[in-house]
C-alpha cells in the first residue's frame, strides 16, 4: 500500500484497484482475528450487544467489498485486454476511482440496512451464537421474534453481493477469452493468460466456499457448524494471505519499485 500510494508511476487504475482490495483485505482482517484470538486463545466467549452488531456489520461489508473489488478488478482486465487501444480513455483514473467509490456505497447502504434489522430483534432465550464470532446468520436464527425480513434480507445479500458480482466477472473473462484467443501473438496470448488465471485462481478460492454454504443454506440442507465455519475461516483467511503475494510479488512494476525505494533507503510504511 505505501509503494502504491508514493509511487506516482503506480497511480494508475489497475493499482488504484490492486490498493483497494489491499484496504479490504486489512479491513477483514481486523475485523476477525483480534476477537477470533481473544476466543481460542484466551478463552473469552463473552460479546457485548454493540460489540456483536459492529461486527456483523464490518464483517459482512468487507466480506461484500472483496466481492466487489474482484468484480473491479475483471472489470479493468477486461478494459485493457479487450480495448488496449482505448483503454486509457475508457478507464481513466478519475474514471476508475468513481468505480472504486461505487463499489464501496453499494454494499455499505446494503449491508448497513441488515445490520439495523438485527437491533430490532428480542433475544428472550437463547443468547449463544453458533459460530466463533458474530455471524449475520447465526445470531438473527437465535431470536424469538419473527425474522422474516432478517432472513430476506440475508438472502438479497447473498444475491446482489456475491451472486451479481460473481455473474459479471464470469462475463467479463468469457468476453476477454473470446478477445484472448484472436491474438495472433502466441507470446502475448500466453502472458496475458496467466494473469487471467492468477485472478480466476483467487476468485475460486473466495466464492467456492461462499457459495457452497449460502446454497445450502438455501435448499434447507442442514451445515454442520464445523464445516460451515471452515468454509467461512477458508474464505477469511486465503484471499489476504495470497493476494499481497500474486499482485505485489509476483508483479514486475510493483518490485521495480520496492527495488528502488530500498536501494535509495526511502522505503516508507504507514504509521
């Protein structure tokens, strides 16, 4: 994030998007682990109200902002693949950060509705949220009033937060393998292959378990609790550890430039 912000030859909209999703990624984590270790570690079972509110909302809005940054992310593979010609017109930096900005209002009006409806809910008997940390699902299902429109909402959740987005990058990289596969140049075509598998890689790794568990959920066909929290631990944890890796280390522009800082001694990191 430091040798994005500092280097103005990385202020373009593929890095604008690279930077966004390393926000997300920081966002989520410090959403989970803190808690999730102050749980296994010391024991601590115990959130209060607030507490437990915040953190459906936040863990919910990241979780729906990695969602949309991939979408962005395809969106702008698809620009530069598709329309390198204009590509610099189509997406530029203004452009791309309107994008961005979307892509961060959406599921915040989203997510912040659901969070609301969870304050409207009684807790008159059980108060044990069937998860390691203040899952949206587990914790309306523990309420005795009616949570029909909680469980409404958590669907249209599921639907216009990971659904859509998922639809529209599976679109944009079948209109880039339609434009991939008119390259005359074998060398260009097979570069630009690997980057699109690199992201289809981590796209898998986020939606697969998502997916798997909403629509079981669904169709009524009861998760056990240990593999439902796997699924969600999978979708936490691999998307941070592996994207600093596949769009910071393994990108020549973004080396080059940690490469420079270091050997001028001006490599700098956020307070």
């Amino acid at each position: 994030m430091s040798i994005i912000w500092f280097a103005q030859s990385l202020h373009t909209p593929k890095y604008f998007c690279v930077f966004s999703l390393a926000l997300v990624d920081v966002g989520y984590s410090t959403t989970l682990i803190p808690k999730s270790l102050d749980v296994f570690l010391f024991g601590n079972r115990i959130v209060e109200y607030n507490s437990c509110i915040a953190q459906i909302f936040f863990s919910v809005y990241f979780f729906a902002m990695e969602s949309f940054t991939l979408m962005v992310l395809a969106y702008d593979r698809l620009i530069a693949i598709c329309f390198p010609l204009r590509c610099n017109t189509i997406n530029s930096n203004n452009k791309i950060m309107l994008v961005i900005i979307l892509s961060w209002t959406i599921p915040f009006t989203v997510v912040f509705t659901m969070a609301y409806y969870i304050t409207r809910l009684s807790y008159c008997k059980s108060t044990i949220v069937n998860s390691y940390y203040c899952d949206h699902g587990p914790v309306f299902k523990i309420s005795c009033s009616d949570y029909s429109v909680n469980w409404f909402l958590a669907s249209f959740c599921v639907v216009a937060l990971y659904f859509v987005p998922l639809a529209l990058i599976m679109l944009s990289y079948f209109c880039i393998l339609v434009a991939l596969l008119r390259i005359a140049n074998a060398d260009g075509r097979r570069k630009a292959f690997q980057t699109c598998t690199t992201h289809l890689t981590l796209v898998a790794i986020f939606y697969v378990p998502l997916l798997v568990t909403n629509l079981m959920a669904w169709i009524n066909v009861n998760v056990d609790t240990d593999t439902r929290i796997l699924n969600t631990s999978l979708c936490a944890i691999l998307p941070p550890l592996l994207n600093p890796i596949i769009y910071t280390l393994k990108t020549d522009e973004i080396m080059q430039q940690i490469k420079k800082y270091i050997r001028n001694g001006k490599i700098a990191f956020p307070a």
